[in-house]
C-alpha cells in the first residue's frame, strides 16, 4: 500500500492557514485589501476579544454575485489573474484565491453581498471548511464577512495568541497602515463596541496623518518628493530632532500595499546618519511607486515582502530624497558628539534627477562658531533653574531622605557666568537650544536601557557588591553627573541618576505591594488623543494604571482625560510617561508579562522622579545616596538593566601604572 497521499482539501485548508492566518490581523489585512480591490470607498472593522471571538469587516465596493460567492472560498479561486505572465504586472492588492479558503477552514464564516445589478443579495454559511448553507438574503450593495469562533477547530493555533490588548493593538496598527494608503476612503475602527478609530474621506496624506495622530505629530513633518526614472517615493519624514525609540512609527508602502522591507527600512537609516544618537529612529510615511513588472510581491503568502528588481536605484532614490528634503527643510541636527570648532557634517548627495524640484536650501551643515562662542556653548553652566536645568519631558524632585536625621539635599543655586578657560573647568549642560531632541513615545524610563561592553575597560561593573557603607568616601564629582568615590578596594564611580532611579523604583515597588500608593489631583483634567495603537493598549493598562496611583477617565473615542498623577511625579512629566506606557505594550508580542508592565511603569515612575545628571551635590548628599543605594535589593543595576557602579581595584590601578 503506498505511503504517500493526497491530503483531503480540508486539511490542506488548514495547513495553508498557518501561512496566510498568522494571528487576527492577518484576516483583518486580507479582508481589508479584497474591499479596497473591489473598489469600496467605506470600511468598517468590528472586533471583540482583540478578534479571537469576532471580527466583521463591511464594505460598499462592487460586491458578488451568487455563484462567485460560493466559489470565492476554493482554493487558488480569484478574479485577479488569469495567466501566469498576470504575475508580472499585478496591480490589485489580492491575486492569490488562498485566503478566504484558509480563512474558512480555521473559524465561523458568514457572508453576506450583493451587487448593484441584482435584486436579492447572497447569504453564505461554512464552519471549519465545510459549507453549511447558502441562500437569498436582503442585503445592500457591497459585501460583509462576518468571522467568529477563529481556530475553534485548531486549539493548537489558539494556545499561541498573544494577550487580547495585544491582539488589538495588531489589528489597530493594520488599520492605520491602510487608512494611511488610501486617504481618499473612509476607516471606522470599533474594539468591544467602543469606536476606535474613524476618518472621513480626505485628500492628502498629510491630512489622513492629522485625522490619526494629531497635530503634534503633523507639525514635526517633513515632506519627501523623489523620483529617478520610473521610480518614485512620495510621503513624509520625521525631524532628525523628533525621535522615537522604536520603528513602529515607520510606515513604508510600494505600490499602495503595505509592506515590511529591509531595502527601505536601510535607505531610511542611512539618511539620517550622523544626525541621530543610536537608540532612536525618526517616524516615517514612505510611498514608493515602481513599474508592476519591477517589484515581485508574490514572495509571501501574506504579501508583506517584496523584492524589488533594480534595489540599488529603490534604495538610493529613496535615501537621497529624504536627504535633500531635510537639508532643503534646515532641520536641526542632533550631533554625536560636543562641537568643534572644525566639526562639518557630510554633504547630502544629490538624488539621481527629479521630476519636481527639491525643497529648496542646501544641505545643512552647523554654524561656524567663534572659539569665544563655542568655548561657551560647550562649558555653559547649568541654569539657576531646577525645571530648566531638565532635558524636555523629564523632571526631578529633591532627593528626600527618609528621616529627619538625614541630610536634606537642597537644590543648589550657580553662578551663570561664563567661565575663565583656566583652573575649574565646569560641566558640560545640556541647554535649550535647537540640538536639543524631542521624543515622542520614549521607551520607558531612560534612553540607552543596555549595558556598555566593558570587556576592553579597566572599570568594570561592581556586580558583586559586598560594600561597606561606612568604608565608601566620595570624593566629588565628574560633570556633575558621577559620584567618584573610594573605599578599601580601590575607587568607583557611581552613575548619580540611575543610583536614586534603584532607590525610588524599589521604595514604589514596596508601596504598591502594601497598597500605599500617594496620588496628586490635577487642578483641570487633561486631555490627551491616543492613536488606534495607542487606544487599543489603553484597555489592558488601565487597571495597573490606577495602581500606580493614575486616574483616568475616558471621553469620546480615542481621548482620555488625566485626573490625577502619582504623587512622585511632576505634572508636566504625566502625560510622556503615559505614553511610553501605552507604547510599552506593544513589546508584549516579544515576552512581556504583566509582572513586567508593571515593573516598567515602576522604572518610568522612578526615573522621571530621580534627580538628573547635571546637577551639583554636597558630599553630605553623596553619603546619603550611597548609603541608600547600598540598603536596595539590586544595587548593582538600575531598573533597565544598566551598571549603577563601575569600580577599578587598587590592583589595577598599580598594574596600569606598571608599579606591579
């Protein structure tokens, strides 16, 4: 008897929708792209339990009529192609007939459409692949999928969905790709009943961003115009002094399909090279347009990939429209490192040739300073100021000893006089100025969460800190930022911030577990308009939310209002922090538990309550903290994962200066 055999086409359903039906998103995007194929010009998604339990889809296109509904859910039936050189100019954003097959080989389907010429419209029925009814049914134009129970007869499949927020915060992303594309349709989004998301019909890109994200976020734009020979990018970039710390601001499109490339995605960072810190990326609406025969979308069965035929020309088209955009726009730019006075950034290079101008002005390059200006920037003191003396969106508070006893940490006053090039030399401040970044959606807590590789360095990491308070002296301090100290061991520096970010995320972690935490009512309510992605993960961290001493309300749709704060931080801090928070969610899709959301709301209350760098402390002061430092759980790292100490043993010192 032979051993190999033909799979029932049922199975073969199934297998196939482990590729096309990754997650519920990946039916929202299937169903998203056949309405806008069949030339809708309304979509409404409805979804329940982030789409495991319902996601309807409705549409105003073309709809179909009895026949193609029924044969619209075989295998490999489409209405897009018809030979195999079809392949090599697609145009539509479906093409490939496995969809809706796979689809109904995994869930509950119902379908009802009809189209403009016939009198009744078509209700078709099928749980698990198998057609259950078809028949007459009243309907308006255009088509509606109603899909529930998904992977009822797969709980393999169920058990690796992700958190409901999760699920949404998917479906909600998706959604606004597509709402982006096709500014000219009307999006309405709702989650359990609550709308979402819901845009009217526009006509530009730029007009769908403010519909989305709002002004803030609009206003920091730059427009992207390019074109070489037949290929064409369109959309807008982020200010290099706007960044965020993910790429989930990064939308890249290629022929009106969505997509996910690593060729745009390099051409995008390499633009901004030299003009951004590592860590960040800029946000990004890219529309690229090639010849259909010059891009190969049928590389997925998701049709996310693509590969394109002349790479280099998409890439360096692509990266040199958004250089000359930027310097055309004067954007300022964030430099690696202190000015010199020799200190020029590279030229742009000019695209390959353009159809329409360039925004006009030449690339960028920093002003030339006086060696009288530029020892002034670099050595400028810190503002009298504490609030002015924070970079943007952070704040401090005095560092409050538990006790009486302690000794208080004042906030000290300084001279603003610019110094003499000779004895003391001051630390370098951060000031107010152009170069200063502005960060939308900061992953919790600080910029830079890894550890340094310290495998080249004679300071190495106090991992193992069996230190004596009373044996560690410090000494002073270096830019006033790091406590140099010294015990029996040899010396040690001492990152100031991140030391009291431990101390107070461990003191709110003990709170929160005795239920003490301390709120602070806001004279008005704020205000704040979340984005689809935003509002979808607002739902999951509410609860842990009001925890930690929040109190949020919600408005209409998409916005809430802020009623009250922890009280350990400042007001102006509240609403960066919530954002991070929200954003935050999203990395649940890599591992994030809920012990560890809030163990990260924890780490952004401390770090937006610890004191900063940049700011002179008493040696009274330095006693304290360390003492303190030394009393946490986890002295050795802050909150992210970062060294609090860095130590060199006497020994080594001896070695280096070759004594031993």
């Amino acid at each position: 008897m032979s051993k190999i055999r033909v799979l029932p086409d049922q199975l073969a359903n199934q297998i196939a929708a482990g590729e096309v039906v990754e997650r519920p998103a990946s039916i929202v995007k299937e169903l998203i792209e056949n309405a806008i194929d069949a030339g809708a010009t309304r979509l409404r998604v409805d979804i329940e339990s982030g789409g495991r339990r319902l996601i309807r889809i409705a549409d105003d296109g073309e709809g179909m009529m009895r026949d193609d509904a029924i044969l619209a859910f075989e295998r490999h039936a489409t209405s897009k192609i018809k030979t195999a050189d079809d392949l090599g100019s697609i145009v539509t954003l479906g093409f490939r007939g496995e969809a809706l097959a796979s689809i109904a080989a995994v869930s509950k389907v119902k379908l009802l459409t009809q189209t403009a010429n016939d009198l009744v419209g078509t209700q078709v029925e099928i749980h698990g692949g198998k057609m259950l009814n078809v028949k007459d049914a009243a309907f308006a134009r255009g088509s509606e999928f109603e899909i529930k129970s998904l992977f009822f007869n797969v709980p393999a499949r169920l058990k690796f969905l992700k958190s409901e927020a999760t699920e949404s915060f998917h479906i909600a992303n998706l959604v606004t790709h597509y709402a982006l594309a096709n500014p000219k349709l009307a999006f309405t989004l709702t989650n359990n009943g609550r709308e979402s998301l819901s845009v009217t019909p526009v006509e530009t890109v730029r007009e769908r961003a403010y519909q989305l994200f709002g002004g803030d976020f609009v206003g920091a734009l730059i427009e992207v115009y390019g074109e070489a020979g037949e290929t064409r990018v369109t959309g807008f970039v982020s200010s290099p002094s706007v960044t965020r710390t993910t790429k989930d601001a990064q939308y890249f499109f290629v022929n009106g399909r969505y997509v996910r490339d690593k060729v745009l995605s390099r051409a995008l960072t390499e633009a901004y090279r030299a003009m951004m810190p590592a860590g960040v990326y800029p946000s990004a609406m890219l529309f690229v347009e090639v010849p259909p025969g010059d891009v190969d979308v049928n590389v997925h069965p998701a049709k996310t990939e693509v590969r394109f035929v002349r790479t280099t020309i998409v890439h360096d088209t692509v990266r040199d429209a958004i250089r000359a955009s930027i310097g055309g726009a004067k954007a300022a730019v964030t430099p690696l490192a202190p000015l010199e006075p020799s200190l020029t950034l590279p030229r742009v290079t000019e695209p390959p040739r353009y159809e329409r101008p360039m925004p006009s002005g030449e690339a960028y390059q920093p002003p030339r300073l006086s060696r009288e200006e530029m020892v002034a920037a670099l050595y400028a003191q810190s503002p009298e100021s504490p609030e002015e003396r924070e970079a943007p969106g952070s704040a401090s508070v005095p560092l409050a000893p538990p006790s009486q006893s302690s000794p208080q940490l004042e906030q000290p006053r300084i001279n603003l006089t610019t110094p003499e090039p000779v004895t003391d030399i001051p630390a370098i401040t951060p000031t107010q100025s152009k170069f200063t970044p502005i960060r939308y959606g900061i992953r919790i807590g600080c910029l830079g969460t890894k550890g340094g590789d310290f495998s080249h360095s004679p300071l190495k990491p106090a991992n193992d800190l069996s230190l004596i308070p009373d044996d560690i002296k410090p000494l002073g301090q270096m830019h006033n930022s790091f406590i140099i100290a010294v015990d029996r061991v040899g010396f040690m520096l001492i990152d100031q911030h991140v030391a009291h970010e431990r101390i107070l995320f461990e003191q709110h972690w003990q709170k929160l577990n005795e239920k003490q935490i301390e709120s602070q009512r806001l004279l008005l309510p704020e205000a704040i308009d979340l984005t689809p992605a935003q509002a979808a993960a607002f739902d999951q961290l509410a609860p842990e939310l009001e925890t930690n001493g929040f109190e949020i309300g919600q408005l209409s749709g998409r916005t809430i209002a802020v009623k009250a704060i922890p009280a350990a931080i400042p007001k102006d801090a509240a609403k960066a922090l919530l954002i991070s928070l929200l954003e935050a969610i999203e990395q649940e899709r890599r591992g994030l538990t809920m012990d560890e959301i809030r163990a990260e709301i924890a780490a952004g209350l401390a770090c937006r309550a610890a004191i900063k760098i940049n700011m002179i402390l008493t040696p009274e002061k330095m006693t304290w903290l360390i003492d303190e430092l030394l009393k946490c759980n986890n002295p050795a790292t802050c909150p992210h994962g970062r060294p609090i100490i860095l130590r060199m043993t006497s020994r080594e010192i001896e070695k280096a200066f070759q004594r031993i």
